[in-house]
C-alpha cells in the first residue's frame, strides 16, 4: 500500500515544527554556542516550505518551495562551518548573501521550467551537503564524535536521491521520469530521507550545548586553579622586597607596588579571565610580572624583548603568563647562576607568532610528551599542559615545544587574527 503524500507531509511538517520549537528553546539556553542559530533559522525556513503547499497554488508553491529550501540548506551548511570554526567567517559573508541572492532569482526564473529548476536546486543542495559532511567529520573529536557522525549520515542519506534527480534533469529526463506517475514515489522517498536530518537538528544542537556547558564549567574550574597557582612564598617575597625598598629606593618601592598591584588584578579577575584579551594587554601582564621576578632576583634574571606591533590580535587571558612564570621558577632559577629569558612577538603572513625562550635546566622529552598528550604531569607541566589545551580549543593549535637539558626551552605558538572576543 502506498503511503499518502499529502498525510506523510502533514507529520514531516509536525516532526519539523517540534524540532524547530526544542532548537529554539535549546538555542536561547546558551547563544554564545557558535553555530546553532543558523542552524534554527535553516529549521524555520524548512517549516516555512512545508506549509506553503497549504496557503498557495501553482507557480507560487515551486518557487517559494525551493526558495526556502535553498535557503534552509545554506543556513544549515554555514552554521556547521561556524560550529566546527571552519574558515573566515568576515570572508564568508558576501559568499552566504550571494548564493541566497542567486538561489531566489533561479527559483524564480526556472518555476515553470522543471529541467533547468532542477539543475541549480539539486546541485546547491547535493554541494552544500557534501561540504557539511566534510565540515562535520574534519578533525571530529571524542566527546562529540556520535553527534558529527549522526549528521553526518544525515546529510549523507539525502545526497543520492538529488544527485539521481539532478542526472535526469542534466540528461533531459526529467519531465519523462518524475513528472507524471513517479512523482509521487519520488517525493515520498524524498521527504522519508529528509526527516532523520530533521530529527537530528535538535538532536545535535542538545549535545553541543551539553559539551559547551561542560566545556564552561571546565573553565570555570581552570579559574580557580590558576588564580591559587600564586604561592604564598611568591607573595611574601614580594612584600618583603617592598618593605626592603621603602627604605633604600622609595621610588623603585612605589613602582613595584604599582605593578604587583596590577599582576593580582590580572591574576584574580575572573570575569576577564574568561574573555579574549587583546596581545598588548596580555604584554603588559607579563611585564609586571617580570618586573616583579627582576626586583626579586635582581642580577640573576635577565629579560630581553622583542615585541613587534601586535595590535589586532586576541588570546586567551592568561596565555603569555604562565609559560613565562614556568621558564623562570622551573627552568632558570634550577640554577645557581639564574639566566635569561627572552620574549618574541612577530608577524607572520596572517598570524603573530609568540616565542618564549629561556637557557634553563630544560625539559626531557618525557614531560613534552606528557604535556602534549594532556597525561598527567608534575608541577613542572601543568600550566602548560592547560595553555596549550586552551590554545587548542581558540587556535586549534597548541604551543611547540623544543627543549633540552642542561641547554634551555623553547615554547612557542600561534594567534591567528581571525579570532576575536
């Protein structure tokens, strides 16, 4: 028995609208998840296409149809892109308004024309699915492999069905094959593979937010351990160098009161902490830092700079720090004679490349390979194991790591300028 169009529409139609209330309720519970408001809006105009066929007639059903659906399908593709960071998003823009622009002259030329309509409709849909599959199995990761695979498969089922309809358009055999008899065959199949992508729009958008809330709370959680990362000793050390300078350099006193003042501000502002920080703000955190270990150490701490124009870029507040703090408590004060340490900030074709170097103790490779793998590690590397799994998660690339014993480190990274607060 064959099924009903008109019926199977109807329940494509209700499985769409509550699909479409979840994402919107899901989507309010965390807007900042990058991605899922289009992912939304491509629901609404899905919806919106399956419930002209009730308000108009004729020509005007086909071409608001694929309108929509044209429309719903690069809505959808750009929010996967943008949920899995995939390029320029400034660059995309144009591209985005462009296609949608072209999409609604075609449709609307081509709604008495069947062959040459489904041309450009099936090929824009079978392209945009097949680069969402890509964007959503790329580099997937663990803890969301399920969801990128899920949607994948989804878009996956409705590629053949218009990629057949799309041969018989390109081969003039369209109006023989589906226009007639078969249409209704087709668009029952057509609108059967459809609902599993449906049903996974929800599906995925729950499961990103869920990963993104965890993502937040571990944040959260890496706050804390940062901000009780300033050990007593560190403290009293540098009030006692104070109290030491209030009587032989009352300047140099208030200077370094002004700048461990600003190092705590920096290292206990938990809102700024979880918010990109632009590089020269980073610099200047670094600084004081550095001014602080210089009084402490005096002599036995050297620091060289070379910090090019930096402006434009963002990090993750707290980056630059650490890595710094680890090469001197860890690398150069292991030695009697101390050392130096050297800072680099260049541009470099469409990045900034950040380089720490110091000629420390070094790091065997046993504790490189303990960071980069996010294993557990010694006091020695858990600050860099969290700044490179934060450069990660912002970059998608961690920090490089060249260091040998009894000879020194070398840490470095990139911030590309793409990404901003």
């Amino acid at each position: 028995m064959a099924l009903d169009l008109a019926t199977l529409l109807l329940v494509t139609g209700i499985i769409n609208f509550m699909a479409l209330t979840l994402m919107v309720f899901l989507w309010r519970i965390n807007p900042m998840v990058k991605g899922p408001a289009f992912w939304t809006w491509s629901t609404v105009s899905w919806f919106v296409s399956f419930n002209i066929i009730y308000f108009f007639d004729g020509s005007l059903i086909t071409f608001l149809n694929n309108c929509c659906t044209l429309i719903g399908a690069v809505l959808l593709m750009e929010g996967i892109l943008r949920f899995r960071d995939f390029g320029n998003e400034r660059k995309r823009q144009k591209l985005i308004i462009a296609l949608i622009l072209v999409s609604v002259i075609m449709s609307f030329i081509n709604q008495t024309n069947p062959t040459a309509r489904y041309l450009y409709h099936d090929f824009i849909v079978v392209l945009l699915a097949v680069i969402s599959i890509v964007a959503m199995l790329y580099k997937t990761n663990k803890v969301q492999f399920w969801v990128h695979l899920y949607a994948a498969v989804s878009a996956v089922l409705i590629v053949p069905v218009f990629s057949y309809r799309w041969y018989l358009a390109f081969s003039g055999q369209i109006e023989d094959q589906l226009i007639g008899p078969t249409q209704h065959s087709f668009q029952v199949l057509l609108v059967l593979l459809i609902i599993p992508l449906y049903i996974g729009l929800p599906l995925g958008l729950g499961l990103a937010l869920s990963y993104q809330m965890r993502q937040e709370l571990k944040s959260a959680m890496e706050t804390k351990w940062l901000q009780a990362q300033i050990q007593p000793h560190f403290i009293f050390n540098t009030l006692n160098s104070i109290n030491a300078l209030s009587i032989v350099d009352v300047e140099k006193m208030r200077r370094l009161v002004d700048e461990f003042s600003e190092f705590l501000r920096s290292k206990f502002d938990s809102d700024s902490f979880n918010k990109w920080t632009p590089v020269e703000e980073e610099i200047s955190v670094v600084e004081s830092y550095l001014y602080i270990e210089k009084v402490r150490f005096g002599d036995k701490l050297k620091v060289h700079w070379n910090v090019e124009d930096v402006e434009g870029f963002y990090l993750p507040t707290l980056t630059i720090q650490p890595i710094v703090e680890n090469a001197i408590k860890h690398g150069i004060m292991q030695r009697a004679s101390g050392g130096t340490i050297e800072i680099k900030a260049f541009k470099k074709k469409d990045y900034l490349r950040v380089i720490i170097k110091d000629d420390g103790v070094g790091m065997s490779n046993d504790v490189i390979r303990s960071i980069k793998r996010m294993e557990s590690v010694n006091s020695t590397g858990i600050g860099l194991k969290n700044t490179d799994r934060r450069l990660i998660e912002g970059f998608g690339t961690g920090i490089q790591i060249k260091s040998r014993v009894k000879v020194g480190t070398v840490i470095a990274f990139n911030i590309t300028k793409n990404v901003s607060p």
